[in-house]
C-alpha cells in the first residue's frame, strides 16, 4: 500500500491489473440509519450537524464504491467543512451582504456607488462560484485515498474563478448559445488538473462535439416543453375556476383555502414543466458525459460512458421525486443512485500499474469547501 510520505505502492502488489472497472455496493437500508441519525441531530442543532452528516454519507458512499477491486477511502471530518464555512461566511458573504443590501440604505438608492456596488458584488459572485466549484473538487479529492494514495488538484482556483467568470459573461452576452463552448473549456480544465498521486489526467474535449446534443436538446425542448406548459396553464385556469367556484357555492372550505388553491396549482404546474424538463437535459447531458469520457485518458486507461437517454431520464425523474417528496431530506439516497448509475455505466478499458503512482507532494486544504458550501454547492 502507498503511504504519505511520497513513497509507491508496496512493491508486491500486482504489477499490472487488466480490465479495471468501477463499481457501487451501496444499499439503501444501510445507508438508511445514517440518514435518519442525520436529521434527528440536524433538528437538535439547527442544522449545524449538516458538516458532521455530509461527512458521514460520503465515508459510506465511498467505501462502498471500489476501483479495481480497491475501496475508497474519505478522511475528510465534520469540522473542517464547518469551519470553511465560518471562514467564508465572514471573510465573503458578509462583504458581499454590505455591497448589495447595506450600502443602498447608507446612500441613495440611485446613487452612482450603488449601482458599482453592485457590479462589483455581481461580477465577485460569478468569480467566486467557479472557485468554490475548484476549491470543493480539490478538498473532496484531497480526502479521497485508493490504495493509500490521495488526490489532488494541480491548478489554481482563483485563476479557474476567473476563467469562469470570463465564460459565464460569454454565455449571458452570447443569449446562451455559448453554452457548449463553456462547458468543453471547463470540463478539459478540470480533468486536466485532477490527478491521483502524482499522475495527471489528460483530457480534450472538442466544443463542437457538444453542439450537435445541444441544438438537439433545444429542439426537443421547443417541441415538448411550449405544449407541457399550455396545456398545464389551461388545466390549471379551467380546473382552478371550477374548483374555487364549488368550494365557494357549496360552503366546502374557508375563503383562505380558496385563496391558496391558485397557489397550489402554480406549484404543481412547475413540477409538471421540471419533470418534462428533465427530457431534454438527459439527452443533452447522457452525450456530454460520453464525450467527456471519450476525451479522458488516465495513462493507460481510457473510459467510456454507456448509458441511454432513457436510463438518464428514469436517473433525473427519480431523484427529482426523491426530492420533492421529502422535500430534499432524500438527497444522500440521490447520491447513490448518482454513484451508483456513474458506476454501472462508465466502461474503462486498458491496464493501470498501481505501483508506477506515488503519493502527490501537494500541500492538502486544511478546511473544508466553505465557498460550495456558502453557494449550496457541498452536497457530496
């Protein structure tokens, strides 16, 4: 086994290991209890306990979840990821706060300061977003150990945070039809800069490998969402005049309920369009992640994704029920079956010499993905 000190693999582990390939034993009675445990202590803490809950699920989800026949391992702990997020909280958010709420009340609203305050916090926002996506891929990664060995991110988030920044501008200026060009530019990035010890993935992804499922997901979109949403606001309008009308005349409910009730057909509209949503995001996202793959190499293995769009719907349908139903409590079972589904359909092909790979002598985040976790981004 490898150790921490920059040493390789113990030297009589298997020179080479022919077809490696991912899989997930993770159940879900098992990770049942540590769910409810979860919650039950995030009531009594006012969901501060949620650092110490996301550390247990993610130990679980990764030691079920085993690479040529080797679990993973998480080392991360509950305070680190707390105290990222105090550290975030008074060094960036509270800043932030003051740029866009206090300084209207200390200035006129249409004072010239204001309307930069609010640029500037605009602009940090956007920056800070692609840092906290680097920062809480590095601490994740840095806590993960394969046969001893931990991973690492090889870049710079500040200098990703930019590129991000520079991308998102060019999405908005672009009315989102750069939105292939973007991702290709920061999934390449990001993979280019993971490593596993001192080894470096090589990625390259083609821009124009993305535009065919975009302009597909689009068309499909326009075809089935336009009708979605008609007929749902016609039934909602037909049903809601009907219904508030009976209820009225016949004495059935109090005038509040009546009041509620366009409410609560506005809700279920929404859920309608997400669900019918979720259609062509599967079509678009089941070709990205296999073109990622396609453009992945980790030395002498290169990977595949093989699910279908049908696979991905049932994927994205099912946890987006999951999670209205329990109003997001059900998110660690998403997490499996997102582990779970990644597992079963990425293909590896080639053979990985676990002892050519030694530890990294990067340093590792001494606290956690406080910015994810200030932007709701940490939830594995």
């Amino acid at each position: 086994m490898g150790d921490s000190d920059g040493r390789s693999l113990e030297a009589g582990a298997p020179a080479a290991v022919a077809g490696p390939r991912f899989s997930q034993a993770g159940q879900h009675r098992e990770l049942l209890p540590i769910v409810l445990r979860n919650v039950l202590l995030g009531l009594i803490t006012l969901t501060i306990y949620r650092f110490w809950g996301r550390t247990n699920v993610r130990r679980y989800l990764w030691r079920t979840t085993r690479f040529m026949d080797e679990p993973l391992e998480y080392t991360g702990v509950g305070m680190e990821l707390f105290l990222g997020f105090v550290f975030i909280l008074f060094v960036v958010i509270v800043p932030l706060l003051f740029l866009t709420q206090g300084l209207p009340l200390l200035l006129a609203p249409d004072h010239p300061a204001v309307f930069g305050a609010g640029l500037i916090a605009y602009l940090a926002i956007l920056c800070l977003i692609g840092m906290a996506i680097y920062r809480a891929r590095r601490y994740r990664l840095s806590r993960t150990l394969w046969r001893g060995i931990r991973g690492t991110m090889q870049g710079s988030s500040v200098r990703y945070g930019l590129i991000y920044l520079g991308l998102m501008l060019l999405n908005v200026f672009s009315i989102g039809l750069a939105y292939p060009f973007t991702r290709a530019r920061l999934l390449s990035r990001l993979m280019r800069e993971t490593a596993v010890g001192d080894q470096t993935f090589a990625c390259r992804l083609p821009a124009r490998r993305l535009y065919g499922p975009f302009f597909g997901a689009l068309t499909i979109a326009a075809l089935l969402l336009v009708p979605v949403g008609a007929l749902a606001s016609s039934v909602a309008v037909v049903v809601g005049s009907q219904f508030g009308w009976a209820l009225e005349n016949l004495g059935e409910a109090s005038p509040g309920l009546v009041q509620l009730l366009p409410v609560v057909l506005l809700a279920v509209g929404y859920a309608v369009l997400a669900f019918a949503a979720t259609i062509p995001l599967a079509f678009y996202k089941t070709r990205e992640y296999a073109r990622l793959a396609d453009a992945t190499a980790f030395r002498e293995l290169t990977f595949a994704f093989r699910a279908s769009t049908p696979e991905t719907i049932g994927l994205f349908m099912g946890n987006l029920l999951l999670i209205l139903l329990t109003l997001g409590l059900a998110m660690p079972f998403v997490q499996l079956r997102n582990f779970r589904f990644f597992c079963r359909h990425l293909a590896v092909a080639g053979s990985l010499d676990p002892a050519t790979i030694h530890q990294s002598a990067a340093t590792a985040p001494r606290v956690g993905e406080g910015l994810a976790e200030a932007f709701d981004m940490g939830s594995v």
